[in-house]
C-alpha cells in the first residue's frame, strides 16, 4: 500500500503537517497540525489548520485519526480545532504520561491536572496498529528526542516526527528533559531497518547550507548514505557529536506555550473566573 500524502508546510514554525489518504477510499489522518501562534501578543490564529480542513472538505475526505509523533516544543497543535471541524480521534503515544509528569512540575500545574493522558482520545503503544480505511497504521515507539516519540508506519511511508530530518540537517537534538542521545540513536536503527525504499516524511525542515528549496520527503536509503550525522559514523561517535551539538543549541521560541498546550492535547488550560487563559513561565527551569 502507498498512501497519498499531502504535506503543508508552516514557514512560521517550520513544521510540515501531512494529510495521509487511503488511495482505495476516502479515509485520512492529520498527523502533526499547527495553530499559529504570536507570542507577543498571545494571540492564536487558525490560517494554517484551516488550509488543512479545507483541503479535506475540497476533497470530500473522511477525516479518521488526528495524530502527533510527539508533544511538540516548537509549535501549538491544533487538534482539537480540527476535531471540532473534521471529526476523528486525537492519539499520541503512552509515554505521554511520562512528558506530563515531567512538565506538570515543571509549570507547577498542581493536582488539578490530570498526568494519565486521559485528553486524548487513544494513546499508543510500540506494536500498536490502527487503520485508516484500509491502510494499517504501524506504530514504533522511537525515543530519544522525547521519551514519547513515536514513528507511524503507514504503507511504504513512515512520518518520523523530529527523529530525523533530511539527510543534510541530520538528527534531532536529545537535550530536552527525558531526551537520549543513546536512545535516539537505537530508535534510528528502527526506522533504517524498513526497506530502502520505504518514503520517509519529516516533522520539519530548515534547509542545510547550499540548498535553496524546503524538503521534507526522503527515503530510508538516502538516509543511510547520506545523513550527515549518521554515514559513516559509530554508535559512540554519534552520541559524542548529538550531545556536543545540542550544548550549543537555544530553547525554541515557543517552548512554553507549546509544552504546556501540547501536553493537554493542544487544549489551553482552564479559563480563570473570569474566562480569561493563562500561561505560565517558569524561571530558570529550562
């Protein structure tokens, strides 16, 4: 099975957002959505998210799963306004409770929120499989960036999330809490051992020196050969080079208004008596 994908890229965030077809039917998934988000005034804005409901009501899809490979730190999910408008279940994986945990304290969230990932609709684990129509959705628990990540094997396309990027950008940074270096390595290996052939589509793109256009479709085999951080490189070397490299690297912009989002399924936190919504920044915990 080769599903049609259809990416959507954000030039905010740089995050590409995919809608995956059953090319037998009309059944789909998002996976990765964006809500636009202006930090200095706190405003969201849903252009990026309506581009994808427009292209699946255009085209008369069945909207079935609105997935996230991870809970992301760079951008605010917009799956509950897709939800809302197209239907379908919101699923990331089980180790998502392990990321609330983490980040509850982290923002001083209290009892009041709960830590058992009950704001999504399924939570995945390794081996877990779903369809969409009639394609089957193959899910491999890849940590390393996260302890949540997952990759979704759809067909001969996996839909890496932060993993992996194209092979001139190389890997994902592990120094966010919870993050490995090792870990991310074992998870690559994963994702290389599916057939040379198989389509991999990244969760983002900044273009590697020299090059003009954005991408985000490769294969498993360009990968092996041409990763920059990974051909030709040692297990050991690896890990020296990702920690190395990921000292060196700042925060994303919009970290704290994405994990906290993000960790509740792309729902704000609750409205003060007022209905006014609140975020938090925590000082000096980053």
């Amino acid at each position: 099975m080769s599903p049609d994908v259809h990416a959507f890229f954000d030039t905010a965030t740089n995050t590409v957002s995919y809608v995956v077809r059953d090319p037998a039917g009309v059944s789909c998934a998002v996976i990765d959505s964006v809500l636009d988000f202006d930090y200095a005034s706190g405003r969201t804005a849903t252009k990026s998210a309506d581009e994808i409901a427009e292209f699946i009501t255009k085209n008369d899809l069945r909207t079935e799963w609105i997935i996230e490979t991870h809970v992301h730190a760079d951008h605010l999910s917009a799956a509950p306004y897709l939800q809302e408008r197209l239907g379908g279940k919101i699923g990331i994986g089980d180790q998502i409770t392990a990321i609330q945990d983490t980040f509850g304290k982290v923002f001083n969230e209290g009892t009041a929120f709960q830590r058992d990932g009950s704001q999504f609709d399924q939570l995945f684990q390794d081996g877990d499989s779903v369809m969409i129509g009639q394609m089957r959705v193959d899910v491999l628990h890849t940590p390393g960036h996260t302890p949540a990540c997952l990759t979704y094997v759809i067909g001969d396309a996996a839909f890496v999330g932060d993993t992996l990027f194209m092979p001139d950008f190389g890997t994902a940074r592990c120094d966010f809490p919870g993050g490995s270096a090792q870990d991310l390595y074992a998870s690559i290996q994963r994702i290389l051992a599916l057939p040379d052939e198989t389509r991999i589509f990244v969760g983002h793109d900044y273009k590697a020196p020299g090059r003009e256009d954005f991408a985000w479709e490769t294969t498993v085999g360009a990968q092996k050969a041409k990763n920059v951080h990974l051909a030709g490189n040692t297990p050991e070397g690896f890990v020296e080079m990702r920690e190395a490299r990921d000292a060196t690297l700042a925060m994303p912009k919009l970290i704290v208004p994405s994990l906290q989002i993000n960790m509740r399924a792309g729902n704000m936190p609750e409205p003060d008596d007022q209905g006014d919504v609140f975020l938090r920044v925590p000082i000096n915990k980053l």
